[in-house]
C-alpha cells in the first residue's frame, strides 16, 4: 500500500512539474521580423532578395512598401549627393573620364565624335554625350 501512494505522489508531483514548468519557462528570445530594427529589416530583405534571385528594384519597392525607405537609404546610400556627377565615356581614348571634362578639355574630340556616323546607334536621346555632340553640330553652324 505504502509503494501505491508513492506511486501516485509520483505521478501527481511529475504531472504538475510538467504543467507548472510550462507555465513558468523563461520565454526565449525569438527571432521574429517586426521585432528587427529597421535597419536589420532592411538586410534581411537585401538576403532574400539575393537568395531569391530577384532583381535589385525589388528590394526598392518592398522597403517603400514597409515604410523603411530612411534605413534603405542610409545602407545603400542611394542620396542624390552621393551619387556621381555625370556621365562617362564607355569607349575610346577618354574610357572612364567624365564627358563634361573631355567637353572642356578636348573640344577637338567631341567635334570629331559628332561626325561619326557609328555614334548614333549606341546613344539614347536623354544621354549626356548625345546632348553635348548636338550642342558641337549647332556651333560649328
């Protein structure tokens, strides 16, 4: 009799352990997304984004979306301040230098650029050294 109630106090002690132990655990620390810092959110996104293979816009667009364009800026420095002054030359003699440079250093160069006829395919209407060439033919009227 007296191993039967040991038994059962045994049970009674094991089973309340069990549920006063879950009642009373120290909570760890979850990893959750709204518990990031805005900054924290942001790379984990830029992550996923690689991870996923998805284009650089994305991340643009999802931050915009989130209203975590402020930490988007600050990491990727996307300020207008920041970014470069002009346009370079892709091609030729002045590869890497700023257009505007060679306009004013080698007017030469530009007035020879304007009469190549090969120019014309690879320039877009908006692209600096299309202007400048336009602005050559205009003066050399």
């Amino acid at each position: 009799m007296k191993t039967i109630a040991i038994f059962f106090l045994n049970v009674i002690q094991n089973t309340l352990g069990i549920i006063f132990s879950g009642l009373f655990k120290p909570k760890t620390k979850r990893h959750s997304y709204k518990a990031l810092s805005d900054i924290e959110k942001v790379k984990y996104l830029e992550k996923r984004r690689q991870y996923k293979g998805y284009k650089k816009q994305w991340l643009y667009y999802r931050c915009r979306e989130e209203g975590l364009m402020e930490a988007y800026h600050k990491l990727f420095k996307t300020e207008v301040e920041e970014q470069d002054p002009g346009t370079k030359f892709s091609f030729g003699k002045y590869r890497g230098e700023f257009v505007e440079d060679i306009w004013e250093s080698d007017r030469e160069y530009i007035n020879w650029l304007s009469q190549q006829e090969w120019l014309a395919e690879y320039l877009d209407e908006n692209d600096m050294i299309h202007e400048l060439l336009h602005l050559e033919e205009e003066n050399q009227n």
